[in-house]
C-alpha cells in the first residue's frame, strides 16, 4: 500500500485526484498505475483499470487469479467490476468512498452471489493516510477555486 | 442497434463473444466497437468500453452527456459503472444478461440512489436479434469443443 500511495502522489502532482493502485504476483509487483482521467480525458482511466490492464498485457493473460490489487480508495462500481472479471485474487483497499464505493459502501460486492468470481477484500489499510491524501488534494482546490474550472471542450 | 448488431457479427467472426456497441450523438454515430477480450488478452476490453474509449477521445471529453449508447447484450458491472462515470444519456440494451448483467438483472442501477448519474435505460430492443446472436455463438461453440480451449500463457 505503501507503494500505491507513491502512486496516488504521482496523480497529486499532476492535478489528478490521487488515487494509487498497485498489482503483486508471487511478492513482487508487477503493474503501478495512478488515476489519469483528467490527462487522458477518460472517465475510464482509474488506477485499477490502467494497473489491471498493464498486469493483463504483462502477463499475457485476462485472468490475474493470483494477482493481489492494493489501491488507495475503495474502488468504483467500474473498478469493482473490472477487478470481478479478471479474478483478482485478493483486493486491498485504503479509505471507504462513501460516494461511489463499489465493494462495500454502495454496493456489497460479495453479497452479489451470481458473480462468477468473489475477490477477498480487506479494507482499511493504510487508512489514515489513504484518506488524508485525498482531503489534502481537496481542501488545496478549495482554496483555489480557479483551478477546478475545466476548460469546455467542444465536439 | 442495427449497427450494434453489424458489429456483435464482426465479433463472431473472430471467435470473440458476439457484443456489439455503437454511441450516437445527435443522431450521428461517433462510435462503435466490438468485444475484443481474446484478441487484445483484457477482461476490460467489452465493447461498451471500447465505445466509451473512442467516443471520449473523439470529443475530447469524459462526458458523454448528449450521448446515447446502443448495446446487443446488458451491460456488466464494469461497463454500467464505465456508462455511469461518463454520463451516458440513454443506454439502450438488447436482450438481458441473466449471469452478468448489472443494469436490471444482479443490480438494478436506478435504485443506487447516490450514484451521481443515472442514465435512462431502454432494455429489449432488438431482443430476439440481440439473443439469437450469442446464442448460435454458443451453439456453434459446444459443437466444436476443442476450440474452446485456450492455450495458457506462462507469465
């Protein structure tokens, strides 16, 4: 987690919501990706999605049964989806999100007993700092409303 | 969804599970895609998500709020939470998915009342098209079983 954390700094430093995300295979970590939604101009570039997918192209292979995924804030109901389908082992998450958490806020992934695959999921790790990157990078945009105003991008 | 199902059939005819997905705006199509999960070795890549990918890049925007999808088979947990994060307007849908679908069937996404999108959902269009597809694919696929073995690829 401590390494998804790096990650989420990675995305700070950008201006993009820091978020960290990192895949380990046999102990040693084999995809980092941080969130890049705002550079990429794709609501589909989440730090699980870019780390699942460099994991799947490194690997050669959809199904990561025993990859373990650690990211930063609990994952959305793409993330959570995305992590279901290419049968991440174990998922470990930072900080609950109580707005669009997938795995356990919104929705209780487990508890959707037709999925054809049901990942372990520890939460909680590394909480305090997971969620106090995310409030830093918050509270910094407050204070510079400016900086949030997005540029309209027309067709 | 004519044109969804145009390329569902590309889809077949590369082994692929045949779901096709096109995105329009104001009544132009501005993207379509086909599931391309074998052939790029990613459980992410459905083709919703393709179409998403496309049609963002072509409007350089993570919004897609005066689009509608168009879709041969309901949408996973994955690509619902992709049309959700990218605002999608409408999400048409052929025949329902009874194992994977998250739109009505393992999830009814309108009732997740604090996701901050929810797109109008138009299920059964097309249906006896949409379903004849997957299901001759499927037919085809237990008269040939030996390709349905996939070779296993060493990490």
């Amino acid at each position: 987690m401590r390494l998804a954390l790096k990650e989420a700094e990675k995305a700070a430093a950008i201006d993009e919501v820091p978020v960290g995300a990192v895949i380990v295979q046999n102990g040693k970590v084999i995809a980092r990706a941080h969130n890049l939604k705002e550079k990429k101009m794709q609501s589909t570039a989440h730090a699980e999605m870019l780390a699942i997918q460099k994991a799947s192209r490194k690997l050669n292979n959809y199904y990561l049964d025993d990859c373990d995924l650690y990211v930063t804030l609990e994952p959305c109901m793409m993330c959570t989806g995305a992590i279901v389908l290419s049968r991440i082992r174990t998922l470990y998450y930072g900080t609950a999100d109580p707005k669009g958490g997938c795995t356990d806020t919104l929705i209780q992934v487990r508890n959707i007993k037709r999925l054809n695959h049901h990942p372990n999921v520890i939460s909680g790790v590394l909480q305090p700092e997971c969620a106090e990157i995310l409030s830093s990078f918050f509270r910094e945009k407050r204070k510079h409303p400016k900086k949030n105003r997005k540029p309209v991008q027309p067709a």
